[in-house]
C-alpha cells in the first residue's frame, strides 16, 4: 500500500429504498430549506417521473413544509452550460433557496454547476472554468450553504455523490470540469422505482458508465484499500445485476443494487483519480459527435484495456474474481485475455454495439479526435500518443466509412 497522502470522502448522507423519494420534503426541511426548485429534463416530464416527485410536496402545503416554487426542465444532453445559465436565472426569478435534481447524469451535473454559480455569483458557469479544469480544495474549497437533494434516475455516473461537476462549453466543444469536495449533493435519494422505465439500451450503456468508473479506479496508480473496496464490489454487482436489470426492467432488487453499485463505482473513481484513458477518449468523442458518454465508455472499455494492457495487468487477479473470471492456473497475460473476453461477452449480452458504426464517423473525424483526446482535461494524468489515439480510434470506426 502507497505511503503517499490520499484523500476519501463521501459527504453526501444516502437514504435508498422503494418510494424512499417520500422523505424529500422533510429531509430539505431537514437542511433548513423553504423555497425548492426541481431541475429535471424533459424526457422525464413525458415518463411520469417529474410528477412523482413534484405530487410529494402537495402533502407540505399551508406552509407546513418546504414549498415547491419551480420546475425547470430545459436541460440538454451533456449539461451544457447555457442550460445552467439559463436554470440560475430561473432561480433566482423564482426565489429559490434550495435544489433537487431529478434525473440522469446530464440534469445532475447541471444542478452541481447552478449550485456552484449561485453560490460565486457567476451569471455564465464558463467563467469559472476557462482553461478546461477548475480543481478546488482544502482551503479555498468551502462549504456551499444551498439545501441540495439529488434523486438518479439511471444508474452509471453516480454524480449525485462526486465531487466532480462536468460541463459541456459550446463554445469549444469541449467537456470541461469542476472538482469541488463541496459540489456533491447534501442528500442522495436512491429509489429504483424512478428507474423502472428506463429502455434496455440506456439501463445498459449507464451500467457500463459505472463499470468504467470502477475498473478504471481500480487500474489507477493510486489506488487505495478505500477505493479499491467500493471499486471491486461495484463490479461484483454489475456483473451480477445488469442482465437482469436490462432483461427486466422492473426488477427493483437488481436497479437498487445497480444504483449503489453506480454510487461506489464514481466513488472509488473519484478518489483514485489518475490515469482515465477510458473517459478521456470518451469524453473527446462524445464532445464531437454527441455520443452518449456511458455509450462511449462501453465501446472503448475493452479496446482501450487491450491497447493500454500495463495499467491493468497488477489488478488482473482481483479484476478476474470480481468478474467472476476463471484465471487461476494461467498466467497473468492469458488470464488479461480472458477478462476483456468477459467484458466484450457482457456488452454483447446487454445489447451493446462493439463500435460508433451508427454515428457514421469519417476518416476525416477520426483526425479531429487525435487534438480532442490530447487537450482534454483527462489528459493531464496519462497522456496517450497520436499514434496510439489513432490507432484506437481505427478499432472503434471499422474503416472510417459511413
């Protein structure tokens, strides 16, 4: 075990639980919050799911309670920063003083840079991060007195426990992040019934978002007993519960178990923080071609493993038993094989694709990814050659053909 200074922290308090979403209006009043804004998308309007969560505060009224002045539901794909630009203003014209996010990564992300811009006066999120990363700590990292409750609705990003806050700049295409120990929520709500009407493909692709955070954890070179602890039970359950929950999407034992396993796989991710390739690339190609980010990690996952064998090779035996990976009279390279063989046959069984053959990538794209994947923040840590981008990139896009 490193000697060298770690850090671990999970400051939000958890409550999980069928319709454990009822304690919402009580947990804010909890925190001291009057006035509550729910930030959620429009998608979820459509599903039922805003109207779950809005109906509980009609149980507060007359001023017994918390009081839900505000729905903001304008929130696109990647939490682009005009989207919490716009949400501020909506607070602020509203006179919210406390917020809850309802919904996948996207709307969560976006409700931690509302918290963020409130709380610095920013009127544009971008001003905080001009130069792609903004990394706040200990001591000009503080505490942000905005009641914040944050409810997933898929289970891959587990943003609503990090301390990472990604935002999408339009205006250089670029995802761009915010780490803040106080950025998370306050509370995090994990009910699977708000997930029971997510599609196989998206229950499929935001498993495999967790599963990455998970592995990429545990390859990182500083891992820790802490990290290295959520991170392989995370993977245990994945393994274990993504058919299912793919399968039967109203399985509520195998989305609970998926929603935690989310939240320890972003955990372990956080705290480990180092070599990501994985995401790196992720992030770069969903910036350029608007592929869903868990979509991204799930193509890449098994490809960039097989390119980049040396960071994940010292955790093969853990990695093969967490997988439920047979490995123990073959040596350390076969025994590699067969965990990405394992992977590759869990993406096929959930429906996954092996490659962006339906975003119809051009050899002329694939050039735009080699800058892309190099200036992204993930970069900094484990930087990739342009041969090895491209090289990977021909893996992904048989060809370069549409």
């Amino acid at each position: 075990m490193k000697t060298t200074l770690s850090q671990f922290m999970l400051r939000t308090c958890i409550y999980s639980g069928s319709n454990s979403r009822a304690m919402v209006p009580s947990l804010f009043a909890g925190l001291g919050a009057k006035r509550v804004l729910l930030l959620s998308d429009r998608g979820l309007e459509k599903a039922g799911v805003v109207e779950k969560v809005a109906s509980i505060f009609e149980l507060t009224g007359n001023g017994s309670g918390p009081q839900l002045v505000g729905t903001y539901l304008d929130i696109a794909q990647d939490a682009e920063s005009r989207c919490i630009n716009d949400a501020v203003r909506y607070a602020k014209k509203v006179g919210a003083d406390a917020l809850l996010a309802v919904g996948g990564g996207s709307v969560l992300d976006t409700v931690k840079g509302v918290k963020y811009a409130l709380h610095k006066g920013l009127s544009d999120i971008k001003e905080a991060i001009p130069g792609g990363l903004l990394y706040e700590q200990f001591p000009k990292a503080n505490y942000m007195p905005i009641p914040h409750i944050a409810i997933p609705t898929t289970a891959g990003t587990g943003s609503e426990v990090s301390p990472i806050c990604v935002v999408f700049n339009e205006d250089i295409q670029m995802k761009t992040n915010i780490i803040n120990p106080f950025i998370s929520a306050d509370m995090a709500i994990l009910d699977p019934d708000l997930t029971v009407g997510l599609p196989p493909r998206i229950t499929a692709f935001t498993g495999f978002d967790a599963l990455t955070h998970a592995i990429e954890a545990l390859a990182s070179p500083t891992a820790t007993g802490l990290t290295d602890a959520y991170a392989l039970h995370a993977i245990r359950l994945i393994e274990k519960n993504l058919p299912v929950a793919v399968e039967d999407g109203g399985n509520l034992d195998a989305r609970l178990d998926l929603l935690q396993a989310s939240l320890m796989g972003i955990t372990a991710f956080s705290f480990a923080l180092n070599a990501i390739p994985v995401h790196n690339l992720a992030h770069a190609y969903g910036a350029l071609f608007r592929i869903p980010h868990g979509l991204a990690n799930a193509v890449f996952l098994p490809v960039v493993m097989e390119m980049v064998p040396q960071l994940y090779l010292p955790k093969v035996a853990e990695l093969a038993q967490a997988l439920e990976v047979d490995v123990k009279d073959d040596t350390q390279d076969v025994g590699f094989a067969k965990i990405v063989e394992k992977i590759r046959l869990l993406q096929h069984k959930v429906g996954l694709p092996a490659d962006f053959k339906e975003f119809n990538i051009t050899e002329e794209d694939l050039a735009m990814t080699i800058p892309a994947v190099m200036k992204d923040p993930a970069a900094l840590s484990f930087p990739m050659s342009k041969e090895l981008i491209a090289a990977i990139g021909q893996k992904v896009v048989p060809v370069g053909v549409k």
